[in-house]
C-alpha cells in the first residue's frame, strides 16, 4: 500500500467516525431522556454505533501506524548500514543525516 493510499483510507475513516460520532451523541442525549418512547432503541443504537466507533479507531489506528516517521526511516537506515558491515559510528552518521533529512522533508512538504 503506498502513502497516499494510506492518507487515503485515514481520511475516509476520519469523515466516517466523525459521522457516527454526531449519531453517537444525538442518540445519547435521546437515550438520556426519561419516558421518550424512543430511548429503549436509542440506548439500543448508542451500544452499537460505540462498536462501530472501536471497530474504525482502531483500524484508524492501525492505519496511522504505518506511516513512517523520521525516526523510523533514520532507524532503518541504521539497521541496514550494520547489516552492511559498517561501523556503528558510521551507521549512527548515517542514521541522523537520514533523521534530518526527513524532517527537513517534513517542514517543506
């Protein structure tokens, strides 16, 4: 999966979550309400829109923690240069130009 497939996707569940969470708290404030002859099914959907909610955070979550982050490039690139044979003091040499290379690539992107 690319990175923008992956902004993608978190955008779609984003828009999606923030959907249910305004059904979430529309369906609370009636399930709060005593005698309304809806609240039985409205603590009834509460239940399950705050599944559905877990269900794409955590996809969500899962989603987000694919994205590579500069310490994880910079790590990789440490990873890959001792897996080479280099030194340690070259892999960390190499390991932070990478780190400052990405959030340099961060703060013009």
């Amino acid at each position: 999966m690319t990175l923008p497939d992956l902004h993608r996707q978190i955008g779609f569940i984003r828009r999606v979550t923030t959907r249910l969470g305004l059904k979430l708290e529309l369906s609370d404030r009636l399930a709060d309400l005593h005698l309304h002859p809806q609240q039985q099914s409205a603590v009834a959907a509460s239940a399950s829109l705050r599944r559905r909610l877990s269900y794409y955070y955590t996809r969500l979550h899962a989603l987000e923690s694919r994205i590579p982050t500069p310490e994880l490039l910079s790590e990789q690139a440490y990873n890959r240069m001792i897996t080479l044979g280099y030194e340690i003091d070259a892999a960390d040499s190499v390991r932070l130009s990478t780190l400052r290379h990405a959030h340099a690539h961060r703060l013009h992107a």
